[in-house]
C-alpha cells in the first residue's frame, strides 16, 4: 500500500518531469518493489517508461490526473472525492472539533442550546457551530477521562463553577482550537484551567494566560499538601523538575502560579487529576 505522502512525491514527479530524483525512502521503495528508474549512486533517473508507468502507479490510488491539486487539510468525507482510500488524508477524524461535557449548562449553537448534561457524554463539534457569546463560563481539563468522568468529580468544584461547560484541552490541533474558541468569548466570559497539580500542570494554565483573566482549579488546602501524600508522584515530579526549563524564572511574574510553585518545589509534589477523590474538594484561584 503507497501512503498519501508517498502518492504525493508521485505527483510532483509526474508534473515536473525530472529526470533525476534523489535516492530517498520513497523512491528506494519504488525501484525496489516497481522497478521504477535506473540507480545512480545517490540518485535515481527515470525515463518516459517510468513517468508511464508511475501515472499508473497514481491512477490506482486516486480518481483525478495528476495535474489536479487536491486541497490540504481535507475530511475523509472530502477526501474521496479526489483519492479511492478515504484514510489517504493527514487529517484526524477529530482534530478539528471541540470536545465539551457538563452537568448543567446547555451548549450555545448558532442553532440553538443543546442539552449536553448527560453522564459520560462528550459532545464534539465544529468551533464555527458555537455560539461563543453565549458561554458564560468555561472549565479548561487537561484528562480526557475527567472529561468522561465528568459526573463522578464536579461535586468538588465550588458551587458556583460547578454548572460551568467543561472543555477538553485535546492533543495537537485540537489544542490551538481550543486557544482559538477563547479568543472569541466573551470579555465577561470566566475561564478556569484545571490540569494536574505538578509543574507541567502549571505551564498549561501559563499558555492560556493572555490579555484576559484566568482561573487555576487546584486541590483545596494545596498548601497542605506534603511529599508523603498517598497520591503524590514523586517521580513523576522528578522527571518534569529534571527539564531544561526554568520553572522559577517562568512563573515569577505571576504571584499565584509562582507560590503554588515553590510548595510543589518543596515538597516534590506530582498529584494527577484522577486522585481528586481523595482530595477534600477543589478550589478556584485567580491567576495574578
């Protein structure tokens, strides 16, 4: 099976003509199992044969000649159109959408309030179907499984963010749609980071930190807390520690992040979000 990005070289290849190709993994792995061009050292030469036989090759796999671009960033539903393996894109199923969850608080659409406050229900969608000024508060998580377990844990917020959306901050490019939808909030809007309490936590709630105000949502009593906790990971908080980051310089400027810092420092604190439970409850703090 020929990968899109290797279908791709294919149809450079074909529309530029070059007689001359460097020898990578893509062209080695077609004179090997095609017996595409003569090899030449470093290089491999084609001739009009091979440009024929390669438009074969790239026939078999998509629908359209080789001199039709084919957009970028494509859903399998668009992609085949253009290609006969709908799996031939770069694009994740659900790297462009939203993940939210809540106990109380509707969903704003364009299209109307939906109901999401169902047990272990996530609802995914397009950050374009959102109707961002109506969210009026919003709970950043860092776990997905929070996010599933939404129900088992929210009891532990304060009362008044309790009845929040929760969002899920996603992987990849689901990250910067997340930094996207809070751009377009409201300025009123309350936004919350709940992450694990360790220092890579911490650099979470630091990237969403902009022109407006965030909150941090972190075990209550946190000062308390000590390196014996049950929960506490110590070499989890180890290994972040052992970065080549300077976490006193980053979170200097920001008092509250900076003293949750040096209690985390002192007594090598790693407490992941699942151990909530055994936590007396969760606090939300402004980030100043």
């Amino acid at each position: 099976m020929i990968t899109g990005t290797q279908l791709n070289v294919i149809q450079q290849a074909l529309l530029k003509r070059t007689k001359k190709v460097s020898l990578n993994n893509t062209w080695r792995m077609l004179h090997d199992s095609e017996a595409i061009g003569r090899v030449r050292g470093r290089d491999l030469h084609l001739d009009d044969l091979d440009f024929v036989r390669l438009d074969q090759i790239y026939k078999q796999y998509r629908k359209v000649e080789a001199d039709i671009e084919i957009p970028k960033g494509l859903s399998r539903f668009e992609h085949v159109k253009y290609s006969i393996n709908e799996k031939d894109t770069n694009k994740s199923v659900f790297s462009d959408y939203l993940v939210f969850a809540s106990v109380k608080a509707a969903l704003p659409l364009k299209s109307g309030m939906l109901d999401i406050s169902h047990p272990k229900f996530l609802a995914t969608i397009d950050i374009n179907e959102v109707d961002t000024s109506a969210i009026k508060q919003l709970v950043i998580v860092e776990n997905g499984d929070m996010m599933v377990h939404l129900y088992k844990w929210h009891q532990y917020l304060p009362e008044q963010w309790q009845g929040s959306l929760f969002l899920y901050r996603g992987q990849g490019k689901n990250i910067k749609l997340v930094n996207e939808l809070l751009e377009r909030l409201a300025d009123t809007a309350k936004i919350a980071v709940y992450s694990d309490f360790d220092p890579s936590g911490l650099l979470i709630v630091l990237n969403y930190i902009s022109s407006r105000d965030i909150y941090i949502v972190v075990p209550k009593d946190w000062q308390n807390l000590d390196e014996e906790h049950s929960s506490n990971g110590l070499q989890i908080y180890l290994k972040q520690i052992s970065q080549s980051i300077n976490f006193d310089e980053t979170f200097a400027k920001y008092t509250v992040l900076n003293n949750i810092f040096q209690h985390m420092k002192h007594q090598k604190l790693a407490i992941m979000q699942e151990n909530v439970h055994l936590m007396n409850g969760l606090e939300v703090i402004r980030v100043i």
